[in-house]
C-alpha cells in the first residue's frame, strides 16, 4: 500500500478491481464504510462477480476476468478525451513530458524488438533520448509528437467504450459511468483509493494490472495525496513483511537484487546499479544502494565480509535463470532434479496449480520437511482419500518429515500489514506438545548442518561456516535479537562527515535509521527498509500511542512503518511545486520555506525545495513514470492481453495467446485447454467463513460454509440441466473435481466479441485433512502459467467444462 488502511477513511471514491475487499479483508474494509459514513465517499466495484463488496456499492459493473487492462485503459483514454487530467501534476510530477527513442513503436498486440522464438523482447528502444549533457530530453509543452504524454494518448486511443464492452462484456452505459464518477477525482479536492489484491497479481500480466491503474491515478493526481493511492490488500498479516524481508528466490532483504552468474564479482554486480540520476538535481535514492549491500553483507556474514574479498559477495548464490520461484522449483521437482524440500508454513498441494503435477513432483522427492502448526494435504499427500487425493500410497518413496511449529499467538515478535506497518505482539499462549518455535527449528537444522561441513569440509563451506550466528542461545536466537539485528548497528564509531570530531553512533549502538548505513564496512543491516525500527530509543514495533493530530490516520506514534515511519509513501507529491497542498483540507505535507512540515514524515530530503527537487526520489527520473521503458518484460504501457486460456481471441492479435512473454514450461504447453473443449472462464476466490486452509480444521468454521461448491449463473444452469444444490462436475484439460453448485444471480453471462461468456467461480478453501467435508479447489483445476514479471501463478483465468454429476463415491 502506498498509504495505509487507517487513510481509506479520507478517499472520496473506493475503487475495487482485483479484489473483494469486505470479504477478503473484513476488518480493513472497516476504513471504507468509515469514508462512506463520514465523508460521504462512493464505492465502486468492477468484478466478475457480485460480491459482498459489491453488495455495499455505490456501483457494481460487470468484468470478464482478466481483462482489467483492457478496461482501465478505457478510463485513461476516457479521461484523456474529456479533459479530466489534473494537468499541475501531470506535467510536474510524471515522465509526460520526457522524449522516446524513435525505434520505439506498438502494433497488433506487440511492442518493438519481440522475438517469437525467444517469446522475449528486445527493450533497447524502450527508452529516453538522451542529451549531449547526459540528461534526458524533455518537453515541457507536450507538444513534441514522441513525448510521453502523445504516446500514451495515441496507445489508449483504440480502448473505446465499444472495445472496452467488447473486450470486458462490460455494458458500454456500465463503462460510462464507473469512467465518469472516476474522472471527477482529477480535481485536486477530490481523490480516489484504488483497493486490489490477488484478482490482479494472479494473471499472466498481473504487473500491467497494477501499472494501469497506478498510471490512471497519476494522471488523476491521485498519488502521494490523503485519500489516495495504490493499496495492495496483502493476504496473512504478515505477507508484507515475507516480501520485504526476501523470501523470493530473485531478491535480497529490502528489494535488494541476487545477484545473477553474469554478475562475476562485486564491482560487476554493483555497475548496473549506480542510478545516476536522469534529470538536473534529483535524488534517484538507490545511488545509496552500495551502503544497503555492504551493510546487509556485514549483516549476514560478519567479518568475513570485507573490502579485499568484495565484501563476501562470493557467498551469495548467482541466478543461471531469472528466479527459482514456486512454479520453476516444482517443474524441477516433476524432472527428478530435485531431492528435498522444506516446506514451511505453506501448504503447495492446495496452494500451487495444477494439483496433479504437484503431486507428481512431491512423490519424486527423497525427502520431505513440512513445519507448520496444523495437519497440511501437503504432509499427507501420499494418502490416498479416494476421489480427493486418489494416489497410489506404494508407489511414493517419499520420507515425510512433519515438524509441528506454533502458531502467533504462541510467540513474540513482529508482523508487518499491509500499511507497512511493523506491529509487535506478545506470546498469548505456550506451545502445545511437541511444537517448538520455526526460529528453533531453524537453528537446529543450521547448527548442524554447520557441524557437518567442519566435520566433513566440501567444495565451498566458507558460506556456512562463517555465517554470523552471534545470538545469546544459539539455539534459539531471541525474537528481540532478530529485530535489532534487522535493524542495523555500528561495528565502528560513525563519526560526522562534516565535523569528524564529532561521533553520531558509537561503535556497538544501533543506528537510527538506514540514513546512517556506510558503504566501507563500518555499519552492519539485515533490512535496510526496517531501519529504524528497533534503535536505541528502543522497541518502535511496541508503541501504542494512538495521537493523531487533524484526524489524519496516519498515527506516527502508533508501532513503525517502513520507511522511516512515514505512512503515505511520496507525501512530498500532495503538494503543488510551491509546495501548497492540492487540498488545504487534506494537508499532509508544507514548505514553510526552507523545510517541509506537516502531518507525515516527508518522503524526500526535508530541505529539499518543491521546485527544484520531484516528488518521487526512488526513481532515477524525479517523477513517476506512465512509461516505464526498459523496466517491465512485457512492454512500457500495458496493453490488453487474454489469458492463456481464454474463451475469445485478441481482438488486437488473433494469433497471440496468453502474455507473449509470460515464462511457461514446455511440458505443460500439451496441458492448455481451448474454448472449444472447455468452453467456460473460470475463476477463483475466497470465503470470509474460511481463512485460507487454516479455519477448515476448526468445526465452527466447517460449519458456516460447509461444503465445497461452485458458483455459476441461472442462465448455465439451464444450460446444462444443473438444479441448485445439485451436484456438478467441473473439469479442465489437468483435473477434475466434483463440487455442490450454487446456482445465482451473482454471475450474470457477458457477451464479449460476439461470443456469450459464462463464468464459473470457485472457493478454495476445502482439502481432504482437517474438521471440514472433503473437497476439492480450484488448483486442481489451474494452469501452470506465471506472471511475465515476476512469476506468480495464474490462477484467476481459466477454461473448464461443467456438467451435472452425482456425489463423490457414489456411481454414476
């Protein structure tokens, strides 16, 4: 989230694309009725289906799912046309004006520089035009016919409202007036908060999803400002902080890159990684990038990480490919390239698509490690359940370790929200049984692995052996230890750059914050982001104080939020280039001429003038960018692309299927479905009753949604003679499954390109462990399809085929 939960309050309009907010997340969904209630706010809701969320809007339209690009650019092209931009700061604080390369073009569905053998681009006319003085070029009047801005405009131009009702099965009066309520918010009074969550990362082109929409809120003016924003509703609680803290197989803590195996030593790694600024006087904050390595190589290894030695930089492992994410590990696994596997908290046989290849790769292991605090199918995937896990038990070799851990509430520490904010909490209850702590555990299995390698040496043991493991019980670090060490220390006295006399952090101390982190050695960081969050003024996490000065929800005092506490991230752009708030009666941030002042912690230099220094200090340009050249795999703009299995072609490229350059494995081209065999888009979802995979081994939970169903249309239904609380049989070209159908007017048919769409929904919350009925979910029905940018499986885009059926076990 760019903002926070508590901020939802101040919005004017409540977009909700990509999610179901009040049923997916009830209790922040408290923020939208709170706007609704005290402001006055609107809510919309553009959905497949008509959800709880929808129930309680102002307006509900209608979306084939995976088509949200399609619709959105409709908005920008909407707006465009009817003078609804918020031009102050458009031109100020966006790439608008900036000039592209000329080899730069777009037509029939594809950028310049794809090769279709490859199904990559080549990106190298993505880009600025660069002036004799190093910077790049600009137009400041928008006039100049590859300026950003004219580039833009004649790239959304084709998404009308008769293409967006063609694409989307939206109603084009639908369209009309979600486009309408929106372009309204391009005044500076007025703001929109656009809420999204897993309806959008789980597309093949999740990345563009939220490009769009984050593009329509800049042109909007809508980014930085009280009310605004781009607020992704993250899942646990604590699925934030798994992000932040580099548990993705292609990142270090704090979104710092691994490095990959062109990248030979640390300078080499590092020359990529300069961020000269693109514009006269621009922050371009990663140049600081070095002190956030260094720091994190000290952090991690101690001193073994030094100058001569490129600060360990030999110790971290290299990519040969772009990341080892879930879907890669498992193909892997499905070849027999794989001996172990570690699952921790994660339950991949529900989770991961295509159940039936999971469930191969798991049978392929050697070994398998589970740690989670409640029975997972994924530890009992050798059982056979008969039609809900129909295995051969004999034929799986499999060793299957279970390591019972515990839960939150029986342990103390740390977990970040959506907001980024980093709330401490207290043990609430003793372990039961057998189950330790995962921080336990974990040192268990590091300590002896260590004690193998010194028994035992090996090809390169220097990485393990001289891992920092400096805890007061080595078996059990401490979660206060962790913290402190997350934030970072001294290992040198840090003295003043302008008075060296002067000593700002004594060696041993705890820095303030990720400001002071050196680059020669002298600082030690785990995460640089969560900085600042446990210093020498002690536990930040722990505070709970509730004062909020004008009733903003920013509540600086309450816990710590990364970075440096700030709770809206670009606040600086809330004000115009005076530095005047757009909206006086929604002031986060002021110059009062010679620093910035104001509700929030300002996310850029406090000294920094408004005219001189843009609001958007991580990128290199100073402003945000509605191109984003080279920087995403599958374009500069988004544009509409279908899902890889979809019910109609691209209307833009016939030929084209799916992401062009979506990662897919070879081995499962065989397994896409077509429209002719499955002529069904499918989707799934979750259930307020159920939290995920958890609440089905509590009773009451299993009670209030009993039994796995599926949901379809009156209009399906008597399509193919299914009467409600019948059952059904749904399947895919990689499983089948067998649910109660849920016969509603939720689902309504979509008529798109001429063709009648019908969509199945379907929960996934139901397995064959736990109180619950058994069931299936939709993974058993999904292809193994990821994100072009950063791998997340497709889940919310499939075709099926549906008829009536009898129960499981009974015969037909």
């Amino acid at each position: 989230m760019t903002n926070a939960w508590t901020d939802i309050k101040n919005t004017d309009l409540v977009v909700v694309m990509g999610g179901n907010a009040a049923e997916a997340h009830p209790c922040g969904f408290k923020w939208v009725t709170e706007a609704k209630a005290q402001r006055g706010a609107k809510l919309i809701v553009v959905d497949p289906r008509y959800t709880r969320t929808a129930s309680v809007a102002d307006f509900y339209a209608p979306i084939r799912q995976g088509t949200d690009i399609a619709f959105l650019l409709g908005v920008i092209n909407y707006c465009i046309k009817n003078d609804k931009v918020q031009w102050e700061y458009t031109k100020a604080f966006t790439n608008a004006s900036y000039i592209v390369k000329d080899g730069y073009a777009y037509s029939d569905g594809l950028f310049t520089g794809y090769d279709e053998e490859k199904r990559d681009y080549d990106r190298s006319s993505w880009d600025y035009v660069m002036g004799e003085d190093g910077f790049a070029v600009t137009d400041p009047t928008l006039q100049h016919p590859r300026c950003v801005w004219n580039l833009l405009k004649e790239h959304v131009s084709a998404y009308t409202p008769e293409m967006v009702e063609r694409i989307c099965g939206t109603p084009r009066d639908k369209f009309l007036r979600v486009a309408q309520m929106i372009s309204e918010c391009s005044s500076p009074t007025k703001t929109m908060t656009s809420m999204y969550a897993l309806g959008w990362t789980q597309h093949s082109h999740g990345a563009q999803n939220i490009r769009a929409m984050a593009m329509l809120q800049l042109i909007l003016g809508n980014i930085g400002v009280r009310g605004g924003g781009m607020n992704a509703l993250r899942g646990h609680s604590n699925i934030q902080g798994l992000t932040d803290l580099g548990l993705m197989s292609h990142l270090l803590t704090g979104y710092l890159n691994m490095p990959t195996e062109k990248e030979t030593d640390f300078e080499t790694y590092m020359s990529s990684r300069q961020f000269r600024p693109l514009r006269p006087g621009q922050t371009s904050y990663w140049q600081n990038y070095r002190k956030f390595m260094v720091s994190f190589q000290k952090s991690m290894w101690g001193d073994a990480a030094r100058a001569d030695n490129g600060w360990a930089y030999d110790y971290l492992p290299k990519l040969d490919v772009p990341a080892y994410d879930v879907l890669r590990v498992f193909e892997l696994m499905n070849s027999g390239r794989v001996n172990g596997y570690i699952c921790q908290g994660f339950n991949p046989v529900l989770a991961f698509p295509n159940r039936g290849k999971v469930t191969s790769a798991l049978s392929k292991l050697k070994f398998l490690i589970t740690m989670d605090p409640l029975e997972t199918e994924t530890a009992r995937f050798w059982e056979n359940h008969g039609e809900y896990n129909d295995i051969a038990t004999r034929s799986i070799n499999t060793e299957v370790f279970q390591l019972p851990t515990t839960c939150f509430a029986e342990e103390e520490g740390s977990l970040t929200n959506s907001g980024r904010w980093l709330q401490w909490h207290w043990q609430g209850g003793s372990p039961p049984g057998e189950a330790k702590h995962d921080t336990w555990i974990m040192a268990q299995i590091f300590l002896r692995i260590r004690e193998l390698y010194r028994k035992e040496g090996g090809p390169f043991p220097d990485p393990i052996l001289n891992l920092s493991w400096n805890y007061h019980d080595p078996n059990e670090p401490e979660p206060e230890e962790l913290a402190k060490e997350i934030n970072g220390r001294a290992l040198t006295d840090l003295r003043d750059p302008a008075d060296p006399n002067r000593v700002l952090v004594p060696a041993g101390k705890l820095v303030t914050n990720f400001s002071q982190l050196r680059d020669d050695g002298s600082t030690a960081c785990g995460c640089w982001i969560y900085s600042g969050c446990f210093n020498e003024a002690g536990n930040n996490m722990a505070r709970r104080d509730n004062h909020d000065p004008d009733d903003t929800g920013a509540y600086l005092g309450w816990t710590f939020a990364w970075p440096l506490n700030r709770r809206t991230l670009y606040n600086r752009a809330s004000a115009d280039l005076q530095g005047k708030p757009w909206d006086p009666s929604r002031k986060l941030l002021e110059w009062d001429g010679t620093k910035w002042t104001g509700y929030d912690v300002p996310d850029i230099a406090p000294n920094a003038r408004p005219d001189q220094v843009m609001p958007f200090i991580m990128n290199q340009e100073g402003v945000s960018r509605l191109f984003s050249r080279g920087l995403m795999r599958d374009g500069p703009f988004p544009s509409h692309m279908e899902p890889f299995e979809s019910p109609v072609a691209n209307v833009f490229n016939p030929r084209m299927r799916g992401n062009p350059v979506a990662r897919i494995f070879q081995s499962d081209v065989a397994q896409f479905g077509t429209s002719d065999e499955f002529p069904f888009a499918a989707t799934s979802y979750r259930l307020t009753e159920h939290f995920h995979y958890w609440t089905k081994h509590n009773r009451v939970n299993a009670a209030l949604q009993p039994e796995f169903f599926v949901e379809i249309s009156e209009e399906l239904a008597a399509l193919r003679g299914v009467v409600n609380g019948g059952w059904v049989r749904v399947w895919s070209k990689r499983g089948s499954v067998k649910a109660k159908a849920v016969v509603t007017k939720r689902i309504r048919p979509l008529t798109c390109d001429g063709k009648v769409v019908h969509v199945v929904g379907i929960p996934l919350h139901w397995g064959f462990v736990g109180a619950a009925k058994k069931g299936f979910g939709p993974n058993s029905l999904s292809p193994f399809v990821g994100e072009a940018n950063i791998e997340t499986p497709s889940y919310k885009a499939f075709l099926v085929n549906l008829e009536p059926t009898t129960a499981p076990g009974v015969q037909s």
